[in-house]
C-alpha cells in the first residue's frame, strides 16, 4: 500500500481566486488612500509653514527657517 505525498486536490480546492469585486475593492482603496495621504501631506506642509517665523520650533527641530519655507512651497503630490 503507497501512501500519496500530496493530495493536489485539496489545494487547488482550498486556494481562492480574485475576482472583478477584489479588483474594484482593492482599486477604490488605494484610490482614497492614495487620496488621503495627499491631505495629510498638505496639512503637515501647512503647519511647517506656520511654524517658519518660530526660531526656537525651528531649534528645536534642527531645521532652518529657509528649508522649512522650500518643504512647505512643495506641491501636494510630491
């Protein structure tokens, strides 16, 4: 009597695949992440700009006032 090494079978059976929904999910999702994460970047340049005339923030940040100010002119999408 052999004993099989494999039952290819039951993995073919167990293995899911991606549908037309998975894709459209997944699609949408890194829509609004992508999305999201330019929102956040222009808050973030937002606040670096308020805080360009603050010596001490800026000190404390180990930035000078000239790189500050040319972060935050960047655009959102880079």
């Amino acid at each position: 009597m052999s004993i099989p090494i494999a039952n290819r079978g039951f993995a073919a059976r167990v293995r899911r695949r991606a549908t037309a929904a998975d894709h459209e999910q997944n699609s949408w999702q890194a829509l609004i992440g992508g999305w999201l994460a330019r929102i956040d970047r222009i808050n973030q340049r937002d606040d670096l700009r308020a805080i360009a005339n603050d010596p001490h923030l800026l000190a404390d940040l180990g930035l000078t006032r000239e790189r500050v100010l040319e972060e935050a002119d960047k655009p959102f999408w880079r």
